[in-house]
C-alpha cells in the first residue's frame, strides 16, 4: 500500500470502527496521547447526529508484536510523509474518495478465483466492510468483549428499551481496543505495551 494515508485510513477505520466519512473528520484536536494508549473523540456520527451520546472517546492500541496491524505505526508513517501537518485545526486525514477509489481498484484487480476463494465481490466488498468485519471479529470473538461494547464502539443505536439500560462499563472499550489492535485475547502480549522513550536520551561524550 503506496498511500499512507490510504493505510491510516484502513487502519484506524478499523480500529476506531467507524464509517469512512466519520474516520475524515476526525481533526488531530481530538486526539489524546496517554501512557499506553492513544484516545479519540468522535463527537458525531450518522446514529448520533446531535453529538449526544456518552460514547465519544474510543482508546486506541499500540500492536507491536505485529507492526502491519498496528495503528501507532500507521500514524507515525502518517506523519513523517505529511511533515507540514498542522495540529491546530486540520483534519486528520484528507480526501476520502482517494479511499474509495482504492478500494474498487482492489475489488477490480482481483482474479474470479480469488474473488471465490474469499467470498468477496463488488457487491459485497465496500468502504463500510472495514467497520463491519471489526465489529464481526469483536461480537463473534470467544471470551472477547461484551456485545454491546462493541456495538457501542460502532456507534450502534441499541433500540428505545436497550438504549436506557445498557451503558458502557469502565475498561470494556479498551478491552475492544485491544482486540481491534489485533491483540491475541488468549496470551500474554494481549496487554503488551507499545515502545516507551525518554524524553531525552543521554548522550556521554564517548557517543
């Protein structure tokens, strides 16, 4: 993949599960870095249209145990490409039809057999799937998050009745976190640390 914003797109389309054109307006404003993760708000999207939901801030993992899948990376590519980014008020990414259109190039350069092997077609293959296939890998998970965590995460309405009773739980969305991150839910590196620097490094004069 050529395009690095192309590749953060992806990634974090994925990561935060949110439509394409929510993953655009995202502005580097609404980004918060923490000790062990990365934190973003989404004031709005198509099921909450007036910003009123409690749901805003999704954490965000480091993967370094598989850096292809790791959304720490797919920034830091973003940003060493894109060096006159300006933080104040710019959006995080730009041009969401570049995305789209990679998208159908994908789908177009796929061979029929390639297509059935991966029960994948035009028709069944879109900007959306990224947000569904993550929320398919939380929901169907074996010991993963509650369902309705991640259905929070995706910004799911969850009905008149559901939507006064069921809240999101302390620590439920970093669990989805983690597991969006590509973490392995049954082994240790599920709590894996992304890489942790001084802020500055010592320099003897025998360096």
């Amino acid at each position: 993949m050529a395009d690095p914003s192309i590749y953060c797109t992806h990634i974090f389309g994925w990561n935060l599960m949110t439509r394409p054109d929510s993953t655009y307006k995202v502005k580097w404003c609404h980004f918060t870095m923490h000790d062990d993760h990365i934190t973003v708000t989404i004031n709005k999207h198509k099921a909450d249209q007036g910003g009123e939901s409690d749901n805003k801030i999704k954490n965000i993992f480091a993967n370094p145990s598989d850096p292809i899948q790791c959304p720490f990376l797919a920034l830091f590519l973003l940003l060493i490409t894109f060096t006159d980014t300006s933080f104040d008020g710019d959006n995080f990414l730009e041009n969401e039809k570049v995305y789209n259109r990679w998208m159908k190039k994908v789908i177009d350069e796929m061979t029929e057999h390639e297509q059935i092997m991966h029960s994948i077609t035009g028709k069944t293959l879109g900007p959306y799937s990224i947000r569904k296939g993550a929320l398919s890998l939380c929901t169907g998970a074996p010991g993963g998050p509650p369902p309705a965590e991640s259905h929070l995460r995706a910004g799911h309405h969850l009905g008149n009745t559901h939507h006064r009773y069921i809240f999101g739980s302390s620590g439920g969305d970093e669990m989805v976190g983690r597991v969006l991150c590509g973490g392995n839910l049954h082994s240790s590196t599920f709590a894996m640390l992304p890489p942790h620097f001084p802020k500055e490094f010592p320099i003897s004069d025998a360096d």
